[in-house]
C-alpha cells in the first residue's frame, strides 16, 4: 500500500509539475498598428506553432503604452518605436531591444491639411500639429522645427494617439499631424506630405526605427523561445522581400497584415514598400544591433532631454540592446 500511495503521490506531483511548465510557457505580446510583415504570423499562428507557447496578442495605441504595459508587468514582450523605448531604458525600466522591427524610413510623415495655407515648416507657428507623445513621429517633428529653426512653443503641438488622431483629423480639429500608417494613408487623402521621417534623418543623420523589446525576467527563463521568436519575423519578412507580389491588396497576407493593423487590405502593398525591413544578418550588423540602434537610442534620448521629455540620459545604451537570439536564429 505504502508503495502504491508512492508511486501515485509522485505520479501526481509529475501532473502537477507538467502542468505548472505548460502554464509557464505563455506569453503576452504588445502591437501595435503599423503595417507590417509580421501581422501575417500573428494572423497564422506560427509562432504558437513553432513553439508551443500560448501567445496572447495585446493590441496598444502607442509607444508609450507598451513601456507602460512592460513596466507593469502584463505584457513581457512588445512593439515601440526608438523614442519610447530611449525613454523607457533612460528610465531605468529592465528591457532590452532583440529585434529591429522597420527602418521607419518614409513610412512616418508630416502631412498638412490641404486649404490649411500650411507650405513650410515655418507655417506651422501658430498651428495645430497632432503627434502621439515620447514617439519617434514625436522625436523627428521636433527635430525637423529645430532643423528648420522653428521653436516648438510657437506650434500647437497636441498629444494624440493614432485612432483619436483619425476622429480629429476627420473632425477638422487638426491643422497637421507627423504619423504612420494606417492613420497616415488616411491623412494623404485630404492631406500633403511636407517630410518624411526618411527625409529629416538624411537631413539630421538622425533616424528612427521601431524594434521589438523584452523584459529581462522573461527573457532569463526563455532563452529558445526567443530564438524561434526572431525565426519566424526574419522568415516572414524574407517571404515579403522575396515576393512582393503575393502581397498584393487581394492576397491572404495583404488581408492579414489589414486585419491586424486596422489598415485597408487595398493599401497594405503601397504602406508596405514605405518600410525597409533589415534581414536577419543586418539585424547584427554593426548598422543595428550590433551598435548603429545603440548610438540611435542615445541620440533620440539627449534629444529628449533637451526638450524636457525625460529627465536623464544613460552613458552608453548598449546594456539595452541584445543580438544574442538573432546570432542564434542564424546559427
């Protein structure tokens, strides 16, 4: 009987520890809207294929959302732009980038309301400029008034995030807005494109990017996770760059990446092409994360501070910034 009640007792235990790793293998990632490859994964669960994990998607209206969201907590993994995730490393907040989602390049920009007698950045004193805060739309529009020698204080500058951008974009609240995709296809219609993030970085030698981030517990306990992670984003963003044509505005990934991001199918192909998506092997490179999205960081956060965004700045950022998973994943 002793014997039985073992075996059953450790049988039972076995149950129960299986069942704890089974609930330790779940995940919540924060997205957001912008159009990219990497919806078509969300939408056909390769992830959770390829790993097993229960993958919870958390859809979020900004940049400074997710860092909220990571500083809290409830998601381990999300989507930001550089200018929030300066602003959450200079805060101190435990993450690191393993992933550059896009080059931002034209895929942000400043567009004017037409009839709004808006043709400078130097037209804009006086007027109502939408942004969402500590966002890297944020970030290059008060370097492109600084470029072009125009204070801030003299712009109505608004902090909006996308959706309520659109509502005050249609409700003509709104003289200007520096946005993405899909709120800025939205924009163009009734708008003019006065720069471009791509534009104001040649401009500068300031760009921006949006990358993917992870919080340093997580990452501790989910080493391979991790690596299949960046296998599928690489993988995805290879079938795009391989065969635009199949993502063309009727196809699957055209619908897919549409669903997600809250675009239209129809213009997912022409928002698309306004990124550029780095491989798997530039992801190390010493362009990105093997020190270009470091130096980035550091000059998006001096920036910040000199606008009283945030209130410090680290010596070097690297300690935020990790390639680890992506040198595995091409191993």
């Amino acid at each position: 009987m002793k014997t039985l009640l073992k075996t059953l007792a450790l049988a039972a235990s076995l149950v129960l520890a299986s069942q704890a790793h089974a609930q330790s293998k779940e995940v919540v990632i924060a997205y957001q809207d912008m159009v990219v490859p990497w919806r078509y994964a969300q939408e056909t669960q390769a992830l959770e294929k390829k790993t097993g994990y229960k993958v919870t998607y958390r859809k979020l209206a900004s940049g400074a959302d997710v860092i909220r969201a990571l500083a809290s907590g409830s998601v381990q993994i999300g989507e930001a732009g550089s200018s929030p995730i300066a602003s959450g490393l200079s805060q101190g907040l435990d993450i690191q980038l393993f992933w550059i989602l896009d080059n931002i390049n034209d895929a942000e920009a400043l567009v004017v309301r037409n009839g709004s007698g808006i043709s400078s950045l130097a037209d804009l004193k006086g007027k109502r400029l939408a942004v969402p805060f500590v966002s890297t739309s944020h970030f290059h529009a008060l370097l492109a008034l600084e470029n072009a020698k125009v204070d801030p204080r003299s712009v109505k500058i608004v902090n909006l995030r996308p959706p309520e951008i659109a509502a005050a974009w249609e409700r003509g609240d709104i003289d200007a807005t520096f946005v993405w995709d899909p709120v800025l296809a939205k924009a163009k219609k009734s708008g003019t494109v006065l720069t471009t993030s791509g534009q104001i970085a040649k401009e500068t030698g300031k760009a921006t990017f949006d990358g993917i981030v992870v919080s340093r517990a997580f990452a501790k306990d989910n080493d391979a996770f991790l690596t299949e992670l960046v296998k599928v984003l690489a993988d995805t963003d290879e079938q795009y760059r391989k065969n635009k044509a199949a993502w063309g505005g009727d196809s699957a990934q055209a619908r897919a990446v549409a669903k997600w991001s809250g675009a239209e199918a129809a213009e997912v192909p022409a928002s698309l092409s306004l990124y550029e998506f780095p491989t798997l092997q530039q992801q190390a490179s010493a362009e990105w994360l093997g020190g270009g999205a470091a130096r980035s960081l550091a000059a998006t956060a001096t920036f910040l501070k000199s606008q009283g965004t945030i209130q410090n700045v680290l010596p070097d950022y690297a300690n935020g910034v990790n390639a680890t998973w992506v040198r595995k994943a091409a191993q």
